[in-house]
C-alpha cells in the first residue's frame, strides 16, 4: 500500500485530505502467497504494530477461505438466503468474514477505548460498534472492504428503519457519535460541524457569535477506498450534487461546512408552541391553509404541525423579535388546552431544547408523501386518519399521528439557486405530509407498520383523485418499503448513478452496507 498526505486550505483552515490507493485481496488473485502479502499491506495500512499485528495476520491467514477475489459474487454475497443450497453456504462465509472483521476491528479501535463488544458467536464477535473520527472512518472501510464484510453508518440514529443505520444480525457499525467538532471560521461566515452533534450543541456554540446556520457548502466525505475528501460546487461538484438528497450511496461525510446568517441585528427569534384537543383539529387544518397562502410571502415564517387523537400540537418560530406576527393570525382565535412553550423572544439554541426534550422510549415507524396545498384533501385524509388511527389504537394501543409539513416556492427556487439537488422539487406551494407511529408490544410490529403504510397511501390516492399529486417522497421520513430516490427525475438519478461508479467503482455502499435507500435498489 502506498499513501501520501496533502494539506488543503479552505475557509476553516487546513484540512487533510488523504490519498490512498488501498491494494487489497479483494483486488487480487486468490493463490495463498498473494492473499498473505495482501494481508501484510493491510495490517500495515492499519497501522497495527507488536502484537496486535501478528493477532491480526494470524487471524487472517487462517482463514485464507475467506478473503474474497472480488471476482465471484456467489463467494462474496452478504445476503441470507435459504438453507441447503449454494449460496446459503456463500452467506455462511459472509457471516464468519463479518465476525473476522470485528475481530480485526478490536485490534485496532480498542487501543483508543472506541470498541463496543456487541455479540459473540463461535471464536470471534459477529457483531459489534466502533466510535471513529474522520481518518478512523477510513480505517473501518478498508477493513470492511478487504474482507468484504457487511457494516452500517450511524451518526444521530434519528433513522428507525431496520439496519439503516444499524446491524441487526452481523457486520461492524460505524457510529460517528464522538465527531463534535465545531469550528467557525475567522469571518465568521463559515461553521464547520461534526455529524456526531446534536442541533442544540451547534445552535448554543453559534449564540455567543450572533450567527446562525441554515444550509450547506462543503462536505466532508470519506469514500470506499478510505480516501478523505472534499466536496463543493468548485471541488468534485458532481459529489456535492449527488449528497445533497442523494443517500447513503457514495461515502461517509465526517464534516459538513455551513453558511451562517444573521437573521436580524439581536438574532433573536419568537417562537411559541400551543396544545389543542383534537376536537380543534379540523380548525386547525383549515387554519393551516390559511398560514400557507400568507407564508408564501414572508420569508421569516416557519411552523410544526402535529395531530394526534387526543392532544395536538403546532409549533410556531419566526426568524424575527416579533410578538404573534400576522402570518400566524389563522390560529390565533382557536382555543388551546395548554402551551408546550410560552411566547417567547430568544435565540435558535433556546427553541431548539423546546423540540429536543425525549419523549418515553418506544419503538416507531414513519411514512412520507408531498402533495400540493388543499383543504379538501387535508379534510379528506384526516377523516381517513381518525379510522385508521382509532383501530390501531383499539387494538394494540399504538399511537399514530398526522402531521403536514409546509414548504414555499421561495424555499425551492432557494435550493434551485443554491446550486441545485436531485429533488427535482416542483417550483410551488406544497406540504411534505408525515405520519408517525409509535408502540411498545414487539408483537405489535406488523400491525403499526401496517397502520402508517396505510396512511401514507390513503394521502396519495386522495391527492391524485384530487388533482394535487406531487412525485416526490422526502427521505427523512420515508420507511424501507418507500422508494424516495424513484420519485427523483430520471436525468437526475442517472447522474446519482454515475457518481455513485465514479467515487465507489467496487460499489462497496451497494453490496455490502446493510441496508438504507440505495440506488441498487431502484
């Protein structure tokens, strides 16, 4: 293996950006004495030394079986399939080249303290958790590319999909928890921020400095080969492209770089939070139309909206010291039960614990679908809401809710001049519809999934019968039997596609992360 460092300046400083030419077994011919000077490299490029590298070697070299030649995807396969045939054997090796690579993963992160144990099965874990900084992430993929081991990328978690972000049988779970780091530039245009941290952490830093943040500029990203580097509109723009709204399908970002703004002279905001009895429900649906047609012309306003069988709750926040701006007046006149938050005048790290307090813990399950701005459909799906969500609460006590969450034309025309994404988002006045769906029983899994599925089609065929289909599914609240990256126009999913071959040509993020929305799968 050969590597070389080079030092990048950028508006945050110097950043290493790493080039590394990883020659791995994968790449190679199976005979012995080749995969033994492969695993040499790889030990090497791990920066293993002592005894932990003769561990390592002695693992690997006995088990020549298992270092793939790249070549034979029966061989390689990280599937499950049925017993008794030939590829159920090729998934038993993938298991045992997911438990070796765990193996080699504790020499290597345990000297840091960074290695959870996870689970034991035969002489190695099968499964297990290593926290990484940015040049460690790089560590973790040439491991799990050498030995062609199923892994999966965790930073927040806030993805409830199953092995989106999590291993739920065997393979290494990379967890970017511990990158916090933040960082403003100088002229305090520019933040860079870790994936590890929390809103409320970024929002409380930026305070002192009287600047917010709101969008992105460069990420960070280490790709398949475990080279670190960046992306922007003048540096692998077509990266950048394909990051923003594109998934889990080309690298691991570790830093993202963020424009600030001011929102005015103080930075302060107002927001304020109000709980309703769902007998208000209907009002504030229509209340909500209303809001839509005046945000469209204030740029400072922004809402949550959340309903529910019993209490419901609608958040507003604008970007200004304003008292109960006008653009919210359409709720005004409805009686509320209590506040979740009082009005308040004051910074964005302020709200932000408003929306971050936990809730029990329970397991949930969500659904997406845009459509354009209606009443007649908003009325329509919240009837069919309130059966769905009356059954499954009858029967399982699982709670389903109703949410819209409003987007202007002025927010897509400022994604648009920004550089673009792959959304192909309609240039107008929509809502991004969320439905979530939380319970206790694990009995009770099918049922819940079923429920919010429903949900979501019942507000898809309601908009297409009404003429206000929008072909879009937003990934953050979409669940694994969704397809969002289909709803993409087909020109943009085909630059998805080439940037995906382009920085990961052996396809690592499509054969062997676990799971998540991948262009393989569209």
């Amino acid at each position: 293996m050969w590597r070389s460092f080079l030092t990048a300046s950028l508006g945050l400083g110097a950043v290493w950006i790493g080039l590394i030419n990883l020659a791995d077994a994968a790449a190679m011919p199976i005979s012995r004495g080749v995969k033994q000077n492969a695993v040499q490299r790889l030990v090497s490029g791990l920066a293993l030394s002592g005894s932990n590298a003769q561990e390592a070697i002695q693992a690997l070299n006995v088990h020549p079986d298992l270092l793939c030649d790249g070549n034979d995807n029966n061989t390689c396969t990280a599937s499950t399939p049925s017993p008794n045939s030939n590829s159920y054997i090729a998934a038993e090796k993938a298991k045992s080249r997911a438990a070796l690579a765990c193996h080699i993963a504790r020499l290597v992160f345990d000297g840091n303290g960074q290695y959870v144990d996870a689970s034991f099965d035969g002489p190695y874990l099968n499964k297990t958790e290593v926290n990484c900084s940015a040049s460690e992430v790089g560590l973790a993929l040439e491991i799990v590319t050498f030995l062609h081991a199923k892994f999966a990328v965790r930073a927040g978690g806030h993805n409830p999909n199953p092995g989106f972000s999590s291993i739920s049988d065997y393979g290494l779970l990379i967890d970017l928890s511990a990158l916090t780091n933040l960082e403003l530039s100088p002229d305090k245009k520019v933040v860079g921020v870790g994936p590890g941290n929390r809103w409320y952490n970024v929002y409380k830093y930026l305070d002192q400095s009287g600047v917010t943040v709101v969008g992105g500029r460069v990420p960070e990203v280490v790709l398949a080969n475990s080279s670190i580097v960046n992306a922007n509109a003048q540096e692998n723009s077509d990266l950048f492209f394909a990051l923003k709204g594109g998934g889990p399908n080309f690298g691991v970002v570790t830093r993202f770089d963020l424009y600030t703004v001011q929102h005015n002279p103080t930075n302060q905001v107002w927001f304020e939070v109000r709980v309703f009895q769902s007998s208000e429900n209907e009002n504030l649906l229509r209340a909500l139309v209303d809001y839509e047609a005046a945000a469209a012309k204030d740029s400072k306003a922004g809402i949550t909206f959340s309903l529910s069988l019993n209490l419901s709750a609608v958040g507003f926040i604008y970007s200004a010291p304003t008292p109960r701006p006008d653009v919210f007046k359409s709720f005004y006149s409805i009686p509320s039960v209590a506040t979740q938050a009082p009005s308040t005048i004051g910074t964005q790290a302020q709200l932000a614990l408003v929306f971050t307090s936990a809730g029990p813990a329970a397991k949930y399950d969500i659904i997406s679908q845009a459509t354009g701005v209606s009443i007649d459909l908003y009325l329509d799906a919240y009837r069919r809401y309130v059966e769905i969500a009356s059954n499954l609460y009858n029967s399982t006590g699982a709670i389903l809710t109703f949410g819209l969450q409003p987007i202007t034309k002025e927010a897509v025309l400022q994604g648009q001049r920004k550089g673009g994404n792959p959304l192909g988002l309609s240039a107008q006045e929509q809502q991004w519809f969320d439905s979530t769906v939380t319970w206790n029983d694990e009995t009770h899994t099918n049922a819940a999934h079923q429920a919010v599925t429903s949900m979501g089609k019942v507000v898809e065929e309601l908009a297409q019968a009404k003429g206000v289909d929008l072909p879009f599914i937003f990934q953050n609240d979409a669940n694994h039997d969704q397809s969002p990256l289909r709803t993409y126009p087909a020109e943009n999913l085909a630059k998805l596609k080439a940037a995906s071959l382009k920085y990961d040509p052996k396809q690592v993020f499509q054969t062997l992360q676990g799971d998540g929305f991948l262009l393989s799968k569209t």
